[in-house]
C-alpha cells in the first residue's frame, strides 16, 4: 500500500498528485493541506491537524463527504505532518509520499526531512516530493534511476558516511568518508541510467534536483 500526505507548504499541481495515486492509494490531508484537494475536487480518506489553516469552505465540504476527521488541539508536541505521518505508519504500507512539505517555513521542512528518518527506521520507503525536488533518506547501498544529465546531490544526516563510493555519475567517488556539511557531493550528474551509491554505515541524504 502507498500513502501520499499532502501539507501546508508550497500546493502540488493537480497533475502532480494525481501522477502519484496509484489504486492502493491512501490519501491523507494534514490541516491546509486540504485546500489544494478541495480545489482540485480530490477527496482523501483522512484529514488530520488542528485545522487553523485550512480554508473554512474546504473543511465545511469534507465534513459532508466520506473522508475521516480526526482534530487534535492548537497547542500540541506533533507538527499536523507528524501525525499525518503516524497515522500512515500504523498502516504498515509499503511507501509514503509527503507532497506540500516544501515552502517557506525552513523549520517545517527540517522537521518534515526527520519524518524520512522515521520512516527508514521503520523500514517504510519514504520520500518529499515536489516539481524540482526529490528528497529521501537511506541507510543502506541504494542504487538511483534518472537521466544523463539528470542534476543529484548528496548529504551526511548524522553520523559521517563511511567508505562512500559513487559509479555511474559525473564525479564518481571511492571510499570516501562523508561528514555533515562538506560540499564535495553538491550537483552530481547521471552519466548512466542508473547511479550507484555504496557505503558501510551512516545515513545518506539523497536529493534528485531539477532547475
């Protein structure tokens, strides 16, 4: 099963979230997340938050549709995406989509790029997406499907990353030990269809990037 969470920040187009629905799908709003469904006429399954900022209309029509509500309180320990986010864990599904995570609040994004840590250490895939981002976390060797010249980016979250190596880019890499902040893996191309990311230990961030 897959679940897409979609956020306050900055509102997925139409097209893009309905080129992520798939028919095991579970929608889920998290507070003014809704508002881009509403205008679309998309209905989730679950809409969650404390809904201080989801447009009064928006909430009106899904309190009259088919869609679980679940309010929480204004002042609370949970951003409304880490609920969104819990409540798609329990779930157990395969992958969870967080689309809207991406805006002008520097802190929700941080707090949201956590919720990828979360969700690895519960062996769920997960990623944030947006129309030039693609962001997630692993802690294992991976491999990456793109284009040639396809733009990604690579960061430490955490610990150093021991013994990295890259094949298949534009700057490959071997054994190379990642510390948080170094820049050596800042705009990497795919030269092949497919990059491969090795390492020992350590979590990488992984950013697939389009201007």
């Amino acid at each position: 099963m897959k679940v897409i969470i979609i956020s306050g920040g900055n509102p997925p187009s139409k097209e893009f979230i309905t080129k992520e629905i798939t028919e095991d799908t579970f929608l889920i709003g998290a507070d003014s997340g809704a508002n881009c469904l509403y205008d679309y006429n998309i209905e989730p399954h679950l809409l969650v938050g404390d809904f201080d900022s989801i447009d009064k209309g928006a909430f009106e029509y899904f309190k009259k549709g088919k869609c679980i509500i679940d309010i929480y309180p204004a002042e609370k320990d949970f951003t409304d995406t880490e609920i969104a986010a819990q409540k798609a864990l329990c779930m157990k599904p395969n992958e969870i989509v967080f689309l809207g995570c991406i805006g002008s609040r520097v802190d929700h994004l941080l707090g949201n790029i956590g919720m990828l840590k979360i969700c690895m250490e519960n062996g769920v895939d997960a990623c944030i997406k947006d129309e030039n981002n693609d962001i997630r976390l692993v802690n294992t060797s991976t491999s990456l499907s793109g284009t040639v010249g396809q733009i990604f980016s690579l960061q430490s979250y955490g610990d150093e990353i021991i013994g990295l190596t890259i094949e298949g880019s534009k700057y490959p890499l071997n054994n190379y030990n990642l510390k948080t902040g170094q820049s050596i893996t800042i705009s990497n191309e795919f030269v092949l269809p497919q990059v491969e990311l090795k390492f020992k230990s350590g979590t990488l961030m992984i950013i697939l990037s389009s201007d």
